[in-house]
C-alpha cells in the first residue's frame, strides 16, 4: 500500500511538473507573438508592463534633464473622421531638432471589432485592416503607453504640441474609452496646437504648409505625410522653428485680440 502512495505522488508531481513546463511553454509563446506583431512598439508591451511603463517613465524623466529635450509631439491616424485611432505617435526632441529614440514611440492598433475604416481615410494615409492585424497592438496597451509618456513629459516641464490638437485629443479620448482603459491626462491647456497657434486672417495651415512656411521649403520627399511619426516630427520641426523666431508669441497676441 505505501509503495502504491509513493507511485501516485510521483505520478502527480510529474504531471504537476509537465503542467507548468506548458504554461511557461504558452507565456513565452505569446510574449513572441506580441513581439512579432509590434515591431514598432518597445520591449513594454513584451514585459511586466508595470514595471517596465515604470521604468521607461523614470528613464524619460533623466533623458530630458540630460539631454534638454524641449518639446514632445503627439500625432494620429483615424479610421475614419469620427472613428478609432489606428496609427500613434509620440515623438520627443530637443533643441536641436534630433529624435531622442528612448523617449519617442508609433505604433499601428487594431481596429476594433466592429469598425472599419473609411475608404477615404485610408486614401489619405493608406493603412489597410490587414497592416493593423499583422503590425497593430491592442488599444489599451498603445493607450497606457501614451499616458505615460504624457505623464512624464508633464512631470519634466516639457512642451506638448500637435497640429490640430483638438483632432487628436478628442480620437485618443474616444479609443481610451472603447478600449476601457483612462485616457491620457491630456487637458486642452496641457497641448499647445501649431494649427491654431498659427492662425491666419486667410486660413489655418496644414501642417506641410506650415514646415513649408517656417523653413521655407516642402517636407524632404521621401518623409511619408500622413504617417503618424512623420507628421509628428514635423509638428515638433514646426514648433521649434516657430519658437526660434519668437513667432508663436506674436500668433497667440493676434489670437487673443480676435
């Protein structure tokens, strides 16, 4: 009888042993997935996700101190007007104009169930339903990405600004809520907009027409417009230059006058 009792604890400690040998198996399985369908995420979406937003929040705190970043650029791309963010990007440079890569993610998302995106959108930027289920995220890990970005950005005194600003906020709040995860802490005064900043008595520039403007020639040719870090890069271009030429000061005068 004892040695019947040994037999079946042996027998349940190496099935015991076989179970948890499939769960590490399946973890890591779906960490490579994750890794494989984000190629332009960061390695946050592949780990704790706490410790490593944790982490990356602290190491954009230093990056700034250390490397005088000045300003931070958010820009998005829709499914459609009123639809769901699919493309993100928050990009952060110093004074110089240089990306500073450690501080800056873009990400595609996918598309949520039930949506699709507009023929007309996708003439624009030219995202298909097939490049965000190969290459998107999930919206709430883009989101949560973003807000600790914003966060960090905010605790270190740096610039926000977009180029239609009221756009971006109002398709990052809609996703955050779909997804179910707290939106960015992005209020209308934490974002400075190059689009309204600029207005003029004619019109209010799109964001190529005012890199054309400010530096007085068109984007390079072979920058992709309508790619969300492209264009966010642009916007922080935009700004720097603006701000060089002590121009927005004289903007924002003319705005409160209207």
């Amino acid at each position: 009888m004892s040695s019947m009792w040994n037999t079946i604890s042996i027998g349940r400690i190496f099935i015991g042993f076989c179970l948890t040998r499939k769960r590490m198996y399946l973890h890591r399985s779906r960490h490579r997935l994750v890794l494989e369908r984000s190629n332009a995420m960061p390695t946050s979406l592949i780990e704790d996700t706490d410790t490593v937003l944790t982490e990356a929040m602290e190491h954009m705190i230093l990056s700034i101190e250390e490397e005088g970043q000045h300003v931070c650029s958010i820009d998005t791309e829709t499914s459609s007007f009123r639809g769901s963010v699919i493309q993100i990007a928050f990009v952060a440079m110093d004074r110089s104009g240089n990306v500073i890569p450690s501080c800056t993610f873009a990400s595609l998302l996918h598309l949520p169930r039930e949506e699709r995106i507009d023929p007309r959108a996708r003439s624009v930027h030219g995202i298909s339903e097939h490049d965000l289920w190969e290459r998107g995220v999930p919206p709430a890990q883009a989101m949560s990405i973003l807000a600790e970005r914003v966060l960090s950005a905010k605790r270190a005194g740096a610039r926000i600004v977009a180029h239609n600003s009221d756009f971006d906020s109002s398709r990052i709040l809609h996703t955050s809520s779909l997804a179910g995860v707290d939106p960015p802490p992005l209020r209308k005064e934490d974002l400075f907009c190059t689009m309204r900043s600029s207005t003029l008595p004619r019109k209010r520039p799109r964001n190529a027409e005012l890199y054309e403007y400010l530096h007085g020639s068109p984007p390079p040719s072979e920058w992709s417009l309508h790619d969300a870090e492209t264009d966010a890069k642009i916007t922080a271009l935009n700004y720097l230059e603006g701000e060089r030429r002590r121009w927005w000061g004289e903007r924002l005068e003319w705005n409160r006058k209207e």
